[in-house]
C-alpha cells in the first residue's frame, strides 16, 4: 500500500538540517526497498525549503508511521507538522518526470 508522506519545516530547520543530513540520507539508503519516491518541498523561488514528501510502500499505516518516527530529520525535530496518508496510484507516467532533481 502507498502511504504519502508530508511534512512542513519549523524553526531551526537550516540548522538541524546541515546536522543530521548524513544520517537522513543514510536511513534513505537502508530503506530504499519500500522508498517509492521522496524529495524537498521548495518555495517558489526553487531554493528555500519548506519541507519534504516521501511516498512509502507499505503494508499499512502503522508501519508508515513507524518508518516516519525513525526517521533521522523527524528524530531531530526538523518538522512543526507531519501528515501521513494512504493513496492510491492513479496516473503513473515516469516519462513526464523532469530530467533532473531540480525539475530542469
């Protein structure tokens, strides 16, 4: 089951950011298999972060809740508020995706 995962930055978040990216990346990494897909939310200007979605396969929603708790940016606060739901893939069409991380 597909679970969205969103979350919106609070204060401090530049700098618990820079402290524990490694080890967000690294927990991204150890759970690639059920990682669909994830990335920063942007403000308009395409630079400042607001926040990220991570769209997780799972068998439910405890388990998404789960992996979100452990999550080392939400471990360390970085989020004022964090909203997990279940979706269903409707549209899939990978080939529509920019080339690139920065929608280019």
């Amino acid at each position: 089951m597909l679970y969205i995962i969103y979350q919106e930055d609070g204060p401090d978040s530049l700098a618990i950011r820079a402290a524990t990216k490694a080890a967000h990346f690294a927990y991204l990494e150890q759970h690639k298999d059920i990682l669909v897909l994830g990335g920063a939310t942007l403000a308009e200007d395409g630079a400042t972060r607001t926040g990220s979605v991570l769209i997780l396969n799972v068998p439910d929603l405890a388990t998404a809740e789960a992996w979100s708790k452990n999550e080392p940016f939400r471990r360390a606060g970085l989020f004022k508020s964090v909203k997990i739901t279940r979706m269903r893939r409707g549209q899939w069409n990978p080939a529509a995706a920019p080339g690139s991380a920065e929608g280019n």
